[in-house]
C-alpha cells in the first residue's frame, strides 16, 4: 500500500498545491505523520485512510476549476456558501459532506 499511498499524497500536493503540513491540519495529525505514511514507515488508521481519500477526491474535483494554487486558497478562504467558514476547517473537524456539497454545487455551475 506505501506506493500507492505515496502517489495519492503526491496527487494531492500536485493538484491541490496542499503541502504535507497542510495535508497533516486537515487529517488531525502531525507532518512527520505524514511524511511516515508517504515513506511507507507506517499506514494511517482507517479513519484518517478514509478521509485522506475523500481529501484525494474533493482536489481532484477542484482541480476540474482550478489551478494547484487556486485551489488551496480556495481550500483556506472563508466562503460564503458555508456561512464564512472555510473549506478546510470543515474537513478538519469531519464535516467534509458539507464541502462535497459545495464542490458538486460548483460542477453543477450553481456557484463559482
């Protein structure tokens, strides 16, 4: 599972210009965590498995509408359709289906 893992976490710095101690905010652990599981020293416990995939998913639908920069201020701008707060406070305290409503809003063309 380490490579496969590696590209995921690659993947999400790539397109979501996410840096591993940005990566390791939003998953509620440290970087040096992070760069374990990158490394293939450690895997992350299912929970955080789970919401570094969604994390994976919510980039690459972002990236469909914006650059790796764009992206990440996106990611840490307060937002309007979330009652000012931002996207990646939402995925930190585990309420990504919130932001999975914004993101398929943003596909639907409903807000940009």
């Amino acid at each position: 599972m380490s490579a496969a893992l590696a590209s995921r976490l690659e993947r999400i710095r790539d397109l979501g210009g996410i840096k591993g101690r940005d990566i390791a905010q939003l998953m509620g652990t440290t970087p040096e965590t992070v760069s374990r599981w990158n490394t293939g020293k450690i895997e992350p416990q299912p929970g955080r498995l789970e919401k570094l995939l969604m994390l994976e998913w919510m980039i690459d639908e972002l990236s469909e509408f914006f650059s790796p920069d764009e992206a990440r201020l996106w990611l840490y701008s307060p937002n309007r359709m979330l009652g000012g707060s931002r996207p990646a406070d939402l995925i930190k305290d585990g309420r990504i289906g919130e932001v999975r409503a914004l993101i398929a809003r943003l596909r639907d063309g409903a807000y940009v």
